[in-house]
C-alpha cells in the first residue's frame, strides 16, 4: 500500500471515530445494498476514488463506514463498485442485492442490423426541428429548446410527482429508459399514469422569458398526457449490475399535435456518431429535484474499450447496446434525468440539420462527475429495429 493511500486512511479513521464509532460487522448495507464489511484498504473502489478526488474519498468511506478493525476503517464494499442508476442527480445501485450478474436469456446480437427510420409511416419526416444549437455545457436552456423533451408523472399515495425524463419520437410514442418503468429501484407505491410535455420551468405555471428590454415571450402552457401501455425491452433484467437492454417505449392515450414548443425528435439513420453530444434534463428524480428549469450539458463521445476496463474494474460489463459519454470532473448526466436523451446533430447532403436521439441516460458512477468514470447510455442506433417493431397507428 501507498504511503499517501496509509495517511490517509488513517486521517479518516480519526475522522470517522470523531463522528460515529461503532463496531464492525459481517455484513452490511449501503446505497440500499447488501455488501460486505471489508477493510478500505481492501476495497477497489476506495484506490480508485481516491486517485481522483480525496475529498471524494473521504466523503464515500463516510457515507459507507460500518466500523473499525482496531484503528482501521471499515467500509460496505458492494460487488467491488458503487455503480448506479441515473434517474437525474439522485443514485440508486443497479447492482442486484445477491451480487449476481443475470444474464439475457438469449445471446446479444453481435452486429446491429440497421433500419432507416425515415422509411417508416408512423415516424416523421419533419422530426428534430431545433436548432438554435446554443450548446454550452452546464447552463439553462433557451425557452422552447429540446421540444421533445417529455416528464414522467408518476402517482404516489399522497399526490403526483415527476420522476425520470424521455423523448416524443411520433405522435404517439416517447422513448425512455427501461428502469425508469420496471427499475428496482422505482418505490413500489409509484404508479406511473402520464407524461407532460412542452414543460420548461416547473415552478411556474405559464413559463415566460424575457425578449428585450421592456417585453417578455411566454411558451404555451405544458400539456399532460395519459400512457395506455409501457413496453420495457424483453431482454432488460432490472437486477443486473450492467443494465442492458435499459430501453423501453411509453404509447400515449391519444395524438399529440405538433406545436413550437412539442416536437419530435428523429431516431438515427446510420450508426455512426459524430459532432457535439448534448444531455439534457431536469434532474429531477425519486429521490432529489436537482433543477426546476430545463438544463443541457454538452458531453464528448468517450472511447468504449477504455470505458469498457473502466466499469469491468468495478465489476460492470459493458456490452450490446450500451456507449459512454462524458468523464470529465463535474460534468455529468447528473444534470439530466434517467431516460432523458443523449442528442447529437446530424447533417444532410445540403447541410440542413436535425437533432437524432442517440443515447438514453442509464447509469454512472457514484458520486456522479467524477473524472475518468465517463456515463453510461443506452445506445439507441442498436435498437432502432425493436422500437419500429413495436409502433403501431
């Protein structure tokens, strides 16, 4: 062990005694999970946190201490990782309570079998129309950017909250993540009813911004809609650790009519990706609301075998269907919400643009933002055939 990595434990271990000492135990729980109470010194995810952030470090082994062998700490290693959900800002572990790794019932295709989109009647032609492209990471969004961008509205025992984030891809149909319908995660009073649309600000009823100095533009008011059916994919196991398959479709209860401020966003066409890809969201989730307004955040495509030794370090394998973003100290999917989109602009023969959704928001690491631990999507050219196979008028 490292000098430095020595010092510092035993700074914590004073550190912890200060604020709770307690004696160690066999097992234990963190982030809701069954784990096992190990030495720090002995958990991998405490080396790897600490190479990129002590106050990080300490915060984790605080937030996760179950007790002492003599003067060293003792934290709650689950599966060797603290990899999690991302429904927004507030995280919650994929990993299943028996530290089991499900598999799909059928092997993953190897190789994707691409479907043009723009083939097919029940998508649109005029679809991704937004293009103000004022894309810089972090900040609020214009009024009426991202018009596809959907709320999930879920209805608990004392009224309705919204939870979790999706895309209009027709009249009909919006795209979001798989957990945010059958996640372990997704408290078991929670009945998900309707999603609303055209929602910017979600403090205030009618959303207006300024236009000049002495005049104000407002949006149309959101509109809610009723779901009639949820479909996960058939493949999605909300225990696994790695969340594939963390894809799923939502049909509304009727047609929603195109506005300025309700449009559908495109599915791709080909599987590269190339340009600026753009989260956004509004971070809100079962457990947090990190953002009233809607926010983006621009995210460089991340190298998929180095995220691949990432997350299988920590006890994640990454494969079919899945792509990495992001990576950088603070810049996260934290700012979205889970099944919100990761959006890119792709450019006809004539220059004309479109936004496409290309990933959906599905997991990261734990506390988010972390540098070198890029986000995980669901990669969305993969499953362009299932989504097409299961729209109907």
């Amino acid at each position: 062990m490292s000098t430095s990595m020595l010092m510092f434990l035993k700074l914590l271990a004073l550190l912890i005694v200060s604020i709770n000492a307690q004696s160690s135990q066999t097992d234990c729980r963190a982030e809701g999970q069954v784990g096992a109470c190990i030495s720090a010194r002995d958990c991998p995810i405490v080396s790897t946190i600490l190479q990129q952030s002590r106050d990080q470090a300490i915060a984790y082994l605080r937030r996760n201490h179950c007790g002492f062998d003599g003067m060293n700490p003792l934290v709650c290693c689950i599966g060797n990782a603290n990899v999690n959900t991302r429904p927004g800002g507030g995280v919650t572990n994929p990993g299943s309570n028996s530290g089991s790794n499900p598999q799909p019932s059928v092997s993953p295709p190897t190789e994707n079998t691409q479907v043009d989109p723009s083939s097919n009647p029940l998508l649109p032609s005029d679809c991704g129309r937004d293009l103000s492209q004022k894309i810089v990471g972090g900040e609020r969004t214009e009024l009426g950017e991202f018009p596809w961008m959907v709320l999930l509205e879920y209805q608990k025992p004392n009224g309705r909250t919204t939870a979790c984030g999706g895309v209009l891809i027709n009249k009909r149909y919006v795209l979001t993540a798989a957990h945010c319908i059958k996640g372990k995660d997704l408290p078991p009073t929670w009945r998900l009813i309707s999603v609303r649309l055209g929602e910017y600000d979600t403090d205030s009823d009618s959303d207006c911004v300024p236009d000049g100095q002495d005049s104000v533009v407002c949006a149309d008011d959101p509109v809610t809609v009723g779901v009639e059916e949820q479909i996960a994919h058939e493949e999605y196991q909300p225990q696994s650790r790695d969340q594939r398959y963390d894809i799923a479709l939502l049909r509304l209860n009727r047609n929603v009519a195109s506005t300025t401020f309700i449009k559908p966003i495109c599915l791709p066409f080909n599987s590269s990706i190339t340009g600026k890809l753009t989260v956004a969201g509004w971070g809100k989730t079962e457990s947090r609301s990190a953002s009233n307004v809607k926010l983006k955040l621009a995210l460089p495509l991340a190298d998929k075998n180095e995220c691949n030794q990432i997350y299988s370090n920590a006890g994640v394998r990454l494969g079919f269907g899945q792509m990495c973003a992001g990576g950088q100290k603070g810049k996260d999917s934290c700012r979205g919400d889970s099944g919100g989109p990761l959006m890119s602009v792709e450019r006809s023969a004539d220059g004309t643009g479109r936004w496409v959704a290309m990933g959906v928001v599905s997991f990261g690491p734990s506390p988010c933002g972390m540098q070198g631990w890029p986000g995980v999507y669901t990669r969305v050219t993969d499953f362009v055939p299932w989504i097409v196979s299961k729209l109907r008028p």
